[in-house]
C-alpha cells in the first residue's frame, strides 16, 4: 500500500510515496552504523558548524517548507514558519552547548582520576508524530548527531514530504552520507527495524499504543527508549490569577496547533470565586477565532489532520453529552470540504465521560469547577497522563503546593506550558519516560561510561 500525503484542508491526496524495501532498509541501516563511526571521531567544532548550517537553512527556507508543513497535515502556515524557526533555535542551541553537555565529569575518589565520559551509542530511531513534524524531529536530531548518534527518521506516514524535505537539509549542510537518514516505511516495519542490530535506541512521539509497542519490542531487545506520549493538562485558575491574561493565554493554550498539541491545556479547572468570570473570558475568546483556510495569515485555527480525527473528537463531543456535561460553544464538525471543526468549551464534565480521563486532541477545552487548591490539584492528578500543567495565581503558597504535588514532567507558574531547549522536557505516568531537550535530552542517549585511572 502506498504511503499518502493529504491535504486536510481538501482532503485531496498531494503524493503517494512507495514504501522502502527491506533490503533496501537493511541497506541504510548498516549505512547509518557505518556513518557513526565516521561521526564520533569528527570534532565538535566539526560538527557544530554543519548544525549552524541546519538552522540557516532552516531560517532560509522557513516560507517554502511552512508551506509544505501546511499542506501535509493543515497547521496554519503563520505557525509553520514559527515551528521551523523554533527548530533553527534548537539546532544551534546544541551547536552551541553539546561539548559543554557532553564533558568529563570529574568525580573525587582514591583513585588517580575519575569521571563520567559521555560517548554516543550508535544508530537511533526516531518514530515521530506529524503534529509538529520539524520540531519534534530536530529537538532529537540536533542533540543526538551532536552526540555521534545517528538518525533514523520514521516519520509519521502522512507527513513524508517534512521528512524527506528534512534528510535533505542535514545533507546540504555538510553532514556525511548516513548521518540523517529517512525511512520511507509504515509502522508495521517498525519492528523489523528495531530488531536490526545496527539499531541500539529507539524513541518514540506519539500515542500511547504506539509507545508501548516500541518500549515492549525494545525491552525484549534490551535497548533504551524514550517515549514521548500524551497528556491531558491542567490549566489551574485561582482567584488572585489575572484573569484576563490566564483566559487569553489559555485560548492559545488550547488551541495552538487546530488543538492538537500534545501540551496543550485540555482541562481548565478553575476556582469556584472566579469560575463564571474566567468562563465568560474564555467563551468570549474561543467565539472570536477565526477558521479557515490555513494559508491566510487572519487564520487562527485550521483543519484536523484526518476525517478520523474529526470523527473521534465528535465522538467524545457526543458522549460526554450523553454523560450529562453541557457545551458552551462550538464544538461542532464544519460541513463543506475539510476536516474543520468548531472549538469549543464543555462543562460540568461527570468522571463517567470519555473525556474526563481521554486526551482530547483537537481543539475543545474541559471547563471544571473546584472550591480549593487543594481539590484543584487532586483533580489535576485524577488522570492517567502527567505530561505538563500550568497555574495561574499570584499566592506564592499555592503556586508551592502546585509544583510540590501536581504529579506531572512540568509544571508552568502564570505562563502556559511550552518546551523550550535549555529546558528538559518529557512527562510521567502514560506520558511516557526520559526527557528531551537540555542536557538530559543529549545524554538519554549517551553510555555514561564510568572511567577510573590508577597508578
Ligand atoms: P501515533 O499514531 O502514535 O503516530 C506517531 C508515530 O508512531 C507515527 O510515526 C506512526 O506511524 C507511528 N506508529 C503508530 N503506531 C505504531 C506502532 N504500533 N508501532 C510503531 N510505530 C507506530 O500518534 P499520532 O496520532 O500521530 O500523534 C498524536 C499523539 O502524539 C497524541 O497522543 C499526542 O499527545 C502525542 N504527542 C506527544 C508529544 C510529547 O512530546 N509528549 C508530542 C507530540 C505528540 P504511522 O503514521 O505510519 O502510523
């Protein structure tokens, strides 16, 4: 079967792309070991200037690859060209900071010297999603080939222009032949890939199925992942919050990205003095974006990525209503060509409802009412993910409580969740393990090898 690019905005199929071989990807799997070698043994200095080079081109082409980003999987152009400049950000970032991250690490015993050495381990692949197909790639790539690890790219299947496009610019900006390679496959040839040798890593952005089929597969192969899942945060609203800014922040929050962002705010729970005024806010704001076609720069929200998105969020509308929860605006399926949907805010959600627990992963935010800081954080913790959370309040006690006992990777005080490359990020619970960015996201895939030297 071949592997489809689709326009969500029409639904009109852009290309098909046959899947590669197995022998053909046997072939680039050695390849890619083979490129690690030669990589470890280049200087940092080396390396960095051919990553300089990946966010120049990022930068340069910005406009011409937003435009394909849009096409593939529907975000608005504005925020492609946001996301790849992000992206140029983070590849000079671990340009600028991997010799730094990856030092010697002296540690005082009775020996002559000893120390932690971070060395790369080899061939790494990456199973990345399509919701942000040129940052979630470059936050792994540009730290781990700064390591000596090279990369094997499955993206997702609807997104293989991004992908092709992005092996590309990593071989015009000087790197060796191997070093980024794209493997033009679909999930069911991930195993085979993982069970390769040359393979000594796997990481994963995406569901929870998905995360947990690599980790199961990796585990029999004892080799290290990181898994990047999904979340359901919380966005906490107290009564000495700014209101008006907590409600502008959480529109976006929610509805960056057509809503489907892995870290957006999906629950807002919100303090019972102030419940009907940030209500009101929030409602006045979701009612005024506009949607469309993604490629105006007026557009605040596109289309879903798939006609299945659309159908699995007007199911989770559908049933939490059946449940007894109430809408407040929107959240409705746009009828003409697309996969349009209408944001919107639901309340008085009961426990029994899908999306009381589910990740909502299109643009509709779960409105919840609490008497307490204290409720407001066990209700934050009353969900099976534990990726990111934000609270909005100016007491310094509640904003401790918060960040000692949301059970979550991150927790965002009068700001919205975001990831940031000198930040570490990742989540707990089904959000997956390991972190990404910083330093701990180049050592995740690094053998910290102990070293101890004696007379
Ligand atoms: P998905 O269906 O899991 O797809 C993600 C990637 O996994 C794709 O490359 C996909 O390939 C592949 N895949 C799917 N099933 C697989 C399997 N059984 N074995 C191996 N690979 C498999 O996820 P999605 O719907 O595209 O992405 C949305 C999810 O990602 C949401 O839950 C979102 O919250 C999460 N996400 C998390 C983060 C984070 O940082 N925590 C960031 C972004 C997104 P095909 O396309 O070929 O199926």
């Amino acid at each position: 079967m071949p592997i489809v690019s689709r326009n969500p905005s029409t639904g009109e199929i852009i290309k098909q792309f046959e899947s590669y071989s197995d022998e053909c990807v046997d072939k680039l799997l050695l390849k890619s070991y083979s490129a690690h070698k030669k990589l470890k043994k280049i200087s940092f200095n080396k390396r960095a200037v051919c990553m300089m080079a990946v966010a120049r081109i990022l930068n340069t082409e910005s406009e011409k690859l937003g435009k394909i980003l849009t096409q593939e999987m529907g975000k608005t152009h504005t925020s492609a060209i946001a996301e790849i400049k992000k992206s140029a950000l983070g590849a000079e970032h671990y340009a600028i900071t991997a010799e730094d991250y990856m030092a010697d690490d002296i540690i005082k015993t009775n020996a002559l010297k000893s120390y932690r050495s971070y060395q790369p381990i080899g061939p790494i692949l990456a199973v990345m999603p399509w919701n942000y197909p040129v940052w979630q790639v470059i936050r792994f790539a540009a730290p781990a080939i700064m390591a000596g690890n090279t990369v094997l790219l499955k993206h997702a299947s609807n997104v293989t222009q991004c992908a092709l496009y992005l092996e590309d610019i990593f071989k015009r900006a000087g790197f060796h032949d191997g070093v980024f390679q794209t493997l033009i496959i679909p999930s069911s040839k991930v195993e085979r890939v993982l069970r390769n040798e040359n393979v000594r890593a796997a990481t994963l952005t995406g569901s929870e199925i998905a995360g947990s089929s690599v980790a199961a597969i990796c585990g029999q192969e004892i080799k290290p992942t990181v898994l990047e899942l999904g979340g359901s945060d919380a966005f906490i609203v107290m009564p000495s919050a700014d209101l008006e800014k907590a409600a502008a922040v959480g529109t976006t929050a929610r509805t960056q990205n057509n809503g489907q962002s892995c870290i957006a705010a999906k629950r807002f729970i919100v303090h019972a003095e102030v419940y009907e005024v940030f209500k009101e806010k929030l409602v006045r704001n979701f009612a005024a974006l506009k949607i469309g076609d993604p490629m105006k720069p007026e557009t605040d929200i596109g289309p879903l990525v798939s006609q299945s998105s659309l159908n699995e969020v007007e199911d989770q509308v559908k049933n939490a209503l059946d449940c007894g929860a109430e809408l407040l605006c929107g959240g409705k399926a746009i009828k003409g060509q697309g996969y349009f949907f209408q944001p919107g805010i639901i309340e008085k959600i009961p426990k029994s409802a899908r999306i009381y627990s589910e990740e909502i992963f299109a643009p509709v935010a779960g409105l919840y009412e609490v008497n307490s800081i204290e409720e407001a954080i066990e209700l934050a913790n009353d969900s099976p993910f534990g990726l990111g959370s934000s609270i909005w309040t100016s007491e310094l006690d509640e904003q401790k409580q918060a960040i000692d006992d949301i059970e979550a990777g991150a927790t965002f005080v009068n700001a919205m969740t975001s990831s940031d490359p000198r930040l570490p990020f990742g989540g707990i619970k089904r959000s997956g393990y390991g972190r990404e960015l910083a330093a701990e996201g180049l050592r995740a895939f690094c053998n910290i090898k102990t070293v101890s030297i004696h007379e």
